[in-house]
C-alpha cells in the first residue's frame, strides 16, 4: 500500500477514535455507492454527521483544510442524500472535517470542525 494511503487509513482511523470517546455512534466507515463515498457516518443527539477526514503528513506543504474544495463538497453532500434515502433515515444532516497533520498516532494534531459546511443552495433558472 502507497504511504499515503496508510497515512489516510490512519488518519481515519485516528478519527473514528476520536468521534467515540466523544460520544458518536460510528455508524458507517468508508461507505460507498457506485462512484459516491463517505469516509465516516456517525450519529449524535439524533443527528447524523457526516465526517469528511482529511489527513498530512508533518512534511507536508498543504493545509488539509485546502482539499475541501466547492467540488468535493458537492460530491459529499450529493452522496449524503443518497445514503440518507437508500437507509430512509428521518434525521438531520449535519457535515463535519476532521483534519489530522502528523506521522504516527504520537505526534498527530486531530482539529474537529463541526458543522463546517452546509449543503449549497441549487440555482433554478
């Protein structure tokens, strides 16, 4: 496996910890439909949160933060409508990023941002 891709495994796994010993129910890890995809679902205060993990190395010159583009938030909030209609879930949705910059669980910074985006308003023209 490419050492990004463990980092990111471990990033998400370093995530998902961190939602439990907050209280979360972790729900879903790395769902996917087709070509959509949720790092994490979790559930809180009967809400569900979808989590969006983004995770660099402490060499790293981007900010994680820099990856949660316009597009990538469509494509989340697109896949989280479908998973809350495939699982007829009744609840609100509300989007968090978890960022995570460092090498191994003993030097990670976890930053949670709750509530980070909300779903773009669509143009009717």
């Amino acid at each position: 496996m490419a050492q990004h891709n463990t980092l990111g495994t471990l990033g998400e796994e370093m995530a998902v910890e961190y939602l439990i010993e907050r209280g979360y129910t972790v729900r879903e890890r790395n769902w996917r439909m087709n070509k959509l995809e949720l790092d994490i679902v979790a559930e809180k205060n009967a809400r569900i949160i979808i989590v969006e993990v983004k995770t660099r190395g402490l060499g790293s010159l981007t900010d994680p933060l820099d990856a949660i583009t316009p597009a990538k938030i469509r494509r989340t909030v697109n896949a989280a409508n479908v998973y809350m209609r495939y699982n007829a879930l009744p609840q609100e949705v509300q989007f968090d990023i978890i960022t995570i910059v460092g090498d191994s669980r003993e030097n990670a910074r976890i930053e949670h941002i709750a509530d980070a985006f909300r779903p773009p308003l669509r143009s009717y023209r």
